[in-house]
C-alpha cells in the first residue's frame, strides 16, 4: 500500500506507492500509444464517464447538460489512505507513516485532442475554476497541509495518457521544494517587512529584460535563476498567498495572460512538452504566511533531461539565458 517515508538525513519525505507501476502509458511502446490514444477507448472523453471514479467537481458549458471540465479521483492514486499494520517495521533511524491523502484527476476538456497550444482564453477559465473550487474544498481539510497542483503534457514531461488533462496531490506533509520557498519566503518577509515576490516584480518591471507579457492583473517573467530553457513564472502583480483567493475577474484575466503565453510558446518552439506546477498555499498555511507568501505558476518546458550532476547536486545547468529566452518569446506575437 502507499506509505510516506523520510530519509533519516535530508528528512525528506518519499511516497513510496509500488501499485502505481500498473497504471496505463502512452508511450509503452507503438501499438500500445495507438489504443489508448484513441477515442474509442479513452476513458476521459465525453461518454465514457462511466470509465472514471464519480465526480468531484464538474464545470458545465452555457448548456447545463453538457460538461466542460471534470474532476475524478485518479484510478490509480500516487496518495491513499494506509492502515498502521501494512506499513514497514519502524526504529529510531527509520520513520515511516501512514500517507492519507488525495489524489485527484482533472480532465480539462471533452475534447480528446484539445491542448493548451490551441486553446482559449474560456478554455482556461473553465479549468482554473474547476481547480480553484477543489482547492478550497480541499484546504477544509484540517489534516491535509498541501496541495500540488501540476500538469505534465507530452512524453518527455511524463503524462501517462494523452486526453488533456491535469493533477491535484493533497498531502498531510508540506513538500520540501515549497517548504523551503515559504521559510525563505517569511525570512525576507521578517527582515524587510515586504513579500519577496511583490520585489521581484516591481524589479522585473523596471528592468524589463526578462518580462514576456503583462495585463492589468499579471505579469509573466522568465525568472532570473531560471533552472530550465524557457522557464516562466506567471505571478500576479497584487499580493496574494493564495490562488482560491483570485476573483473571477481575475480568473478572466489569468486565463488571458496564459493564452498569450502558450500562443508565444508555439511560436517559439512548437508543441514542446512540458511541466507547469502551481505555488499556492491552503487556508491551513495561509493564516501564518499570508503577507510573506505569494502565488505563481510554474511553467518548464521539456528541452533537457536532467543528468548526473543535477540529480545528485539539486543544482541546474540552463542552457539559455533568461534575457535570450524572454526576448524571443515576447518578440513571438
């Protein structure tokens, strides 16, 4: 059964979850991508709902009876509750415990071939509403201390099927990428009496060298340690430490700014994999961080694999400069 360890030195945590190595792949091998990419068997498209765990939350079109954004739990959960007696032997160096938790699916669009290259601005106001209102019922939660929400699209950034769609991973622990983000977040926060991000942008702004895009509400950057090509950062421009905050103005706004910027990235380098990971916190972290953390998307196109020295060191080698990657994307339109 799935179960959380942490390592004895890092104090890292690992979900360990073995069940998943029986979850379908696209990219097993040719005749394999063939079948399950096909309509007829896609358990994501309109019709075959009955394919999927119920609903959690469903978004409809203008007509009610049709959906335009679901979100299932995944058949088969990184996450799931553990009961004590299947988890491993414990001692003073070996911790593990149970992993509670969620792990949910949102199919983006009844469209099986829909992608966010070739996609409206509606679009992604459906989809954000959709995850916006997860996370909100999720942070009600009181055992849960974070939520991850991530999309991969493509191979090379590990999607498993190819009907659009996303993930949320709701955890009892805080992930230790974000938790050092938001120490490092509140240490700034506590020496200048200012979020580090609301810095970052009023900086970015007057530099102008790694700006893409902005509109009233956002502004997309490539970040100045960028640690991939292309990397973006998608922030809004007024504080907020949390994205189930965000108004549906606003939503309208950020689905607007998304657009442009997958419009910029096909321009630029075509239907390219990649990763986008969201940095929000959940009512539960939000009290305590609320002036000191800030929320963005992360989006990471897949144009390297990491190798040896990242993987061992934790440190990234970019093959692009931020400035060279920002000039061409916002030269693209």
């Amino acid at each position: 059964m799935p179960h959380i360890r942490k390592d004895p030195v890092t104090k890292q945590s690992v979900i360990i979850s073995a069940e998943r190595t029986g979850r379908p792949s696209d990219y097993v091998n040719i005749n394999q991508r063939h079948i399950e990419n096909s309509e007829l068997s896609c358990p994501f498209c309109r019709g075959h709902e009955m394919k999927t765990p119920d609903s959690v939350y469903t978004v409809y079109a203008e007509q009610e009876e049709i959906w335009q954004v679901r979100i299932v739990p995944n058949k088969y959960p990184i996450i799931s509750e553990t009961h004590e007696n299947e988890l491993p032997k414990e001692n003073s160096l070996f911790c593990a415990s149970s992993s509670k938790g969620f792990h949910d699916v949102i199919i983006e669009h009844p469209n099986h071939y829909f992608n966010f290259y070739h996609a409206e601005a509606e679009d992604f106001f459906y989809i954000f509403k959709a995850v916006i209102k997860r996370l909100k019922d999720l942070g009600k939660n009181k055992d849960m201390l974070y939520s991850l929400y991530f999309k991969n699209f493509g191979p090379e950034a590990g999607a498993s099927l190819s009907h659009s769609h996303s993930q949320i991973i709701t955890t009892p622990f805080i992930p230790m990428q974000m938790l050092d983000e938001i120490n490092g977040s509140l240490e700034y926060y506590n020496e200048k009496n200012r979020c580090v991000y609301c810095d970052i942008i009023d900086e970015e702004k007057r530099l102008n060298d790694r700006v893409i895009c902005e509109n009233d509400n956002f502004i997309a950057v490539c970040p100045f340690a960028s640690r991939s090509p292309y990397q973006i950062y998608i922030m809004p421009k007024q504080h907020s430490a949390s994205i189930v905050n965000v108004s549906s103005m606003n939503i309208l706004d950020f689905a607007d700014i998304l657009k442009n910027i997958f419009d910029r990235l096909y321009k630029v380098l075509g239907e390219v994999s990649f990763n986008y990971v969201l940095h929000t916190l959940l009512s539960a972290l939000e009290v305590k961080f609320k002036y000191s953390s800030h929320w963005f998307l992360d989006i990471m196109p897949k144009m390297s694999k990491l190798a040896g020295y990242e993987l061992g060191s934790g440190v990234f080698i970019n093959s692009i400069t931020p400035e060279d990657a920002a000039e061409q994307l916002r030269n693209a339109l």
